[in-house]
C-alpha cells in the first residue's frame, strides 16, 4: 500500500544521511519493523533535522516480550556493535531512545547545551517506580528533588563512557536492558568513575509513565510572525523537556501529546500533520479504485434506518468496488433491511447477510466480516453501525485518501457531546475525557487526533488484516464489547486509531429511547432525534412557508393553507391510531374529558391516548406557532396550549359528517391525513359565515383560522372511503 511505499522512501534516506563521519553526536534506536509510532518518530526527527540510525531494521525482534515483562537486552547488543568504531572518541555523543514510543520536541543543538550543563558523561532518564525489580530501590541513592530512578527508554553520553557501559558485562538478546543499566548505575565506583547520572527533573528526557499528570501543552506565540508552536511544561518541576518517551501505560498520554507537537497542530494553522502521508484518489480510474467493504451492523433497534442505509448508499464511490456485509440481530428492522438489500444490493460487487435467524452474535458477526474483507482482497474495510448517517457522501472518499491505519469519522450526536470517539482511557481501560474533548467535540479544533477508541463509524486499512494473525486483529478481548474489544487489541499492538474532524461527516442517533412496542416508534422520536424526525416527517416545502415572495394560500377568509407535514407522517399517524384501535363512540358522553361531556362529538382518538401528546405540543411549538405569528399578525403565545389535540375518522357508516360549530379555540388547525378521490369521497369543510368550503384537501397540509366567534364551519359529508383528519383546539 501507500504508506509503506512512503515510509521505505524516509528509511532509506535515513541511512543515507547518517554516513557522515564528522556529526559532534550521532542519534541511534533500534527498531525492527515498521509501525505506527516508528514512523512518528521519524516524523518528529525530520521536523529538528535529526538524522537517526535505525539498527535492527528488518531482522527478528530477539528482545523477548517486553510488553508483558523484562527483555529488551536485543537493544544493547545492537547499539554496542554500532558505536564500537567510536569508543575511543572522546568528541563524539551518543544519543540513543526507542523508536516505537519516543517524539523529539526540540532540537540537537538544544539536546547538547543541557546535557553539557549536567556535567555528566552518561546521563539517563528518570521516573518514580523501580523497574523491574523494586527490591533494588533502597540501593539508589537518595534524591533531594526529582525523579530517583533510572529508565531506559533514553540515555545520553560521550562515546568511550557508553560503550564501556553497553559492555561493561555480557547480556542475552531476551535479557532486561533496563535492569543491566540499573546495575551499572548502582555500581558505585562505576558511577562515580563515568559520571553516571540521572534527569530527575526532566530536563532533556521525560518519562511520561506515572508523570502523566505533571504534563501540559503550552503556546507559544508569535503575533508579528502570525505563528504558534505547542511546547511540553513539566508542570511539577517547570522544566520543559526534549525528548518525549510514553513507556510503559504512558502510550495513551504521548499519543495526546503528539497530536501537538512536534508542530502537530495549532490555531493558525490547523491540522498539519493531516497532509502528511495522504493521498488522492481524483486521478485514478473508477474501476482502479482501491477494493472497498462495507460492514453493516445492525446490532440494537434503530430509530430511522431506512435513512441510514440512503446514506450509505448514496456514498460517492463506485458500488462495482463496493463489497458489502450486512449483520442484522433485530428482528423488528428484517423488512427494512430486506428492502435494501433486494432492490440496492444488486449494484454492489457482492452481498453478504447474515439474518437475525442465523442467532450469530455481534462478536463473531464482526470477525466474520474481517475474513470476508480478507477473502475478497479488499484494500479498505468501513465498519458501519446502524446508528451512524454519514450525511456527507464524500466520506468513504476522505477516509481512504487520509491513508491512516484506521480512521474514524467523527460523529456525535447533535446538540450534544456524545461522540464516537474517546479522547482518554481510564487505568481500566474505560471512557475517561480529554483536555481537548470538548473543543473537538464542538469543532473548535479541527484535525486528525490519535485516540484510544473509536466505534460506530470507522475506515480499517486492509494491510493491516494482512500483517497480523486473526488471532491478534479481533472483536474479543475478555468481557469486553465488541469494538472496546477491537480498540484494546490495536492498542496492544501499537496500531494508532485516529478521529477526524477534518470536515463534517454526519452524526449519530440517539436509540436510548426507541421502543418496539409501540406501533410507530420513529413518530416518537421527536425530541431525541430531532434531525432524523424533521427529515423523515416534515414537507418538503414547509421552509417556502416563509419565503416573502409566497404568499399564504388563503382558500376562504382567514383560512389559511400550508403544507407542514409529509405522507410518510400521515401514514404513521393513522397507523397508530388504527393500531389502538380504541375509537370513541361519537356520543356526546365522554369520559375522557373533564366533566364527561362533549357538545359536538366525533369518532376520535386522543393524542394522550397514545402517549403523544407532549410530543404533539412540541410539534406546534415548533412548526405550527411560526405559521399562526405569520398571518395572524401580532397574536403571540409561546408556547401554544393546546388541550384537545385527536385524530377524528369519518366513514358513511359511522360518522360521515359533522354538525356546524365553533370550536372553543383561539385558532384551530385542521390536517388532511390522506387524500381525497383515492381514500374517501366527499368530506370537507365549510365555513358558514363566508358560505365557503375546502373539499380538495392535500395531505399533510394543514388549514389554519380562527376558532370561536367568526369560523362557524361544519365537517361536509363522506360518501365513500374513510377520511382521517388531526385536529388541535390550540389556546382556548
């Protein structure tokens, strides 16, 4: 793939660069394969003019394990056979810091001043624990202030005193590095005779493990050159550091901090680091296209599904590059799936599903679709869950020309910090919150961040299938979910996960509240997917209501026309009040009311009935109070009341009309919910007063006029059909 082309180009000329023989300090670190966090390294080398020489590259990690316990000794060996030619140079410095987990966050030059202010020959790193054998603590020597013992993941010295050290004694490729230098430090006379010392007070090299807390990014600005760097304060010592080593659990804060520096980002200038590595894809054929698989997971009863599988169909990429992979576990969502997949589906390069019958759960669902993408050679795999509407169709197009290992579009919820992304990990490996969370949440910081979990919604660089075992790259890690599990394992691996709010994306539903046992459940989704609802159920032309050069139609004197509402939403309408079932009897006894009385009975279903009432009243506080502020000037009541809010049905043989009335209301709404000539014949209003009548009713329009004292009307007679009206009594 790309990225690999591009990082061969920097190693070799690495060690091309670093055969010059007159360099005052030579920089070394050992790193045997390509990784998220070399190439970092790298990057953060090149931006100082810093030349390193990688030992070790391509050959077999010897060092044992050192994830999960001592090794490393591999490390020493190398170095020591690479600075043998200057162990008689008094002149020359080595540099030496890991590789996978080390940035650089000044200079050379700067490197070599403090580290001469020292007065030191060997000068190493400190922290706060006694790795790995604590036994050893009380042999080091007692410190006044700083950090007492000493690290390995960077040292500094003049070459004759180095490798005296590096060969002081023999050590095994899988022996522990920083238990040979522990040794060598607490040799007394070997100590005092190299001038053996530690940064306690980080003032070249912080160790960021248990230090965490003592870090913060600083600006600095230039306002005459218009520029601002990020630099790292050791807030306990107020010292600034050099040389960033994240050992140990520490990988997470280096990760945050390195979305900073080294010249990562800042205001002005924005995501820097975005532009590196990536790559376009205008250029490049349709059918030469990187090979795409789409995994739709369908996990948890969704809210406005249709809506997302749109979206995802409307990505702009070709569908003969497109694999998909779709798992549904809900029953409830099979017709709406089905549906997508019978008539959309064909235009894909394959289809594969796996149905809410097949009983396979989301972990081994999620797997699957990773040999899937494997078995159809796919170059990129995007994970979709249902609750994720990428609403901008260039997505799959910006993701794969971000060219990272994995990268997430960032989603949130709308209004709200809810994301898909966490910006921090707690010890346990649990949701813990930034610095910066909030500012990328709300789009204050734009870029590319390297984050500890992502879900929902994220882009898998195939290469990375094809370089680890499945029993490594996987949705189960213990008791954990799936993509917690997912995210755990590519941390393991020190695979960096990023989260993009380059551009907008789309956004997230909210299911919380999505109840299956209701007949229409979208419908009730007004006030926790507000979006979806206003998409899904509002006209299309309600937003030209209020264009000035539209003028309100006006059927009869102050009875105003406007469409508000879609078909969709007075399908579901009547559907949930069919679904109820419980019509009132047209009688003028009424318990549901106060008192028990109607004077001008229909056959009706009342909006509490169905436990939508506070959902209606939302409805005209939104969308009708704007309209009734539009024409009947200078009458303002926010928010409207409403306390008779029902859906009235008519049929011949039931109630077919409705006697001449006045409604007790400031001003009544009347909404056609299906259409005349197709569902019903006959119907109607007619207003008495003005001898004049709407029969041609559209649905989802609403007629709008005023209620007692001028609007005598009567419902005009049904002949054929059932015709279904919503009525709102609104400020009686």
């Amino acid at each position: 793939m790309k990225v690999f082309c591009v990082i061969v180009f920097v190693f070799s000329f690495v060690f091309v660069a670093n055969t010059e023989k007159d360099d005052e300090i030579l920089v070394f670190t050992v790193a045997t394969e390509e990784t998220d966090g070399f190439q970092r390294y790298l990057e953060s080398a090149e931006f100082y003019d810093i030349k390193p020489i990688v030992l070790g590259y391509g050959a077999e990690w010897r060092g044992g394990n050192i994830k999960k316990g001592p090794g490393g000794g591999f490390k020493i060996n190398l170095l020591k056979k690479a600075i043998e030619p200057h162990k008689n140079d008094a002149s020359k410095i080595i540099l030496f810091t890991d590789g996978f987990d080390v940035v650089f966050v000044d200079k050379l030059q700067e490197v070599l001043e403090r580290f001469r202010k020292f007065e030191a020959k060997i000068l190493f790193g400190a922290e706060k624990f006694a790795w790995p054998d604590p036994l050893l603590a009380e042999q080091y020597p007692e410190v006044t202030e700083g950090k007492r013992f000493l690290n390995s993941g960077a040292y500094i010295g003049y070459a004759p005193e180095v490798y005296e050290l590096l060969t002081r004694e023999e050590i095994q490729d899988d022996g522990d590095d920083q238990l040979f230098f522990t040794k060598a430090y607490l040799d007394e006379e070997f100590r005092q005779k190299h001038q053996f010392k530690l940064d306690h007070k980080s003032e070249i090299i912080q160790n960021i493990n248990g230090a965490a807390t003592e870090l913060e990014v600083k600006v600095i600005e230039d306002k005459e050159a218009n520029t601002e760097i990020y630099k790292i304060r050791n807030t306990l010592f107020y010292t600034d550091p050099l040389i960033l080593h994240g050992n140990g659990a520490a990988k997470q804060s280096l990760n945050y901090i390195s979305n900073y520096v080294p010249n990562s980002w800042n205001s002005i200038e924005g995501c820097i680091t975005c532009l590196k590595n990536q790559v376009s894809l205008k250029e490049i054929d349709d059918e030469k296209l990187p090979l795409v698989m789409i995994g739709i997971f369908v996990e948890i009863p969704t809210p406005f599904l249709e809506e997302m599988l749109e979206k995802v169909y409307n990505l702009e990429y070709p569908k003969n590059r497109i694999h998909l992979f779709v798992h549904n576990a809900v029953q409830y969502h099979s017709d709406v799936v089905s549906k997508f997949i019978e008539e959309q589906g064909v235009d894909y390069l394959s289809v594969k599903q796996i149905k809410p019958s097949d009983g396979t759960t989301e972990h081994a669902a999620r797997d699957l679709s990773l040999d899937y993408c494997l078995v159809k050679k796919c170059d990129s795999y995007l994970s979709l869950d249902s609750i994720a509407h990428l609403d901008n169709p260039q997505t799959l197009k910006l993701l794969i020309e971000q060219n990272r290992t994995i990268v997430a579009p960032m989603l949130t919820r709308p209004g709200r910090a809810w994301s898909n992304f966490w910006g921090s990990l707690t010890a346990e490996g649990y949701y813990a919150r930034s610095n910066d969370y909030m500012n990328i949440v709300w789009n204050e910081k734009r870029g590319l961040w390297n984050v500890p979990f992502v879900t929902n919604a994220y882009l898998l660089n195939a290469t990375l299938l094809n370089k680890y075992d499945r029993s490594q790259i996987n949705y189960k890690n213990g008791l954990l979910d799936a993509d917690m599990s997912f995210c755990a394992n590519l941390r393991n691996l020190d695979v960096f996960i990023y989260v993009s709010n380059r551009v907008d994306f789309g956004h997230l539903v909210n299911p919380e509240t999505y109840d299956l046992t209701l007949a229409e459940p979208d419908m009730y989704q007004i006030f926790e997917n507000e979006k979806e609802w206003e998409e899904r159920y509002i006209h299309e032309d309600y937003p030209g209501n209020f264009d000035p050069e539209n003028a309100p139609k006006q059927p009869c004197p102050d009875v105003y026309w406007f469409p508000v509402v879609s078909r969709k939403f007075t399908s579901s309408l009547i559907n949930m009040m069919e679904t109820f079932g419980k019509w009132s009897t047209g009688k003028n006894d009424d318990d549901r009311l106060e008192g028990g009385y109607e004077a001008v009975p229909t056959r009706d279903i009342h909006m509490n009935q169905v436990g939508w009432e506070r959902h209606w009243l939302h409805f005209l506080q939104k969308y009708v109070r704007p309209l009734q502020e539009l024409v009947f000037i200078g009458y303002y009541h926010d928010p409207p009341k409403s306390l008779m809010n029902f859906v009235v049905r008519y049929k011949p043989d039931e109630q077919p009309s409705l006697r001449p009335h006045h409604d007790s209301s400031t001003y009544t709404i009347n909404v056609a919910l299906n259409q005349v000539g197709e569902d019903y014949v006959g119907g109607g209003c007619r207003f008495i007063r003005y001898n004049c009548s709407v029969v041609d009713t559209k649905p989802g329009w609403i007629l709008m006029h005023p209620g007692r004292l001028t609007h005598f009307h009567e419902g005009l007679r049904v002949t054929s059909g059932t015709r279904y009206i919503m009525i709102s009594f609104i400020d009686p």
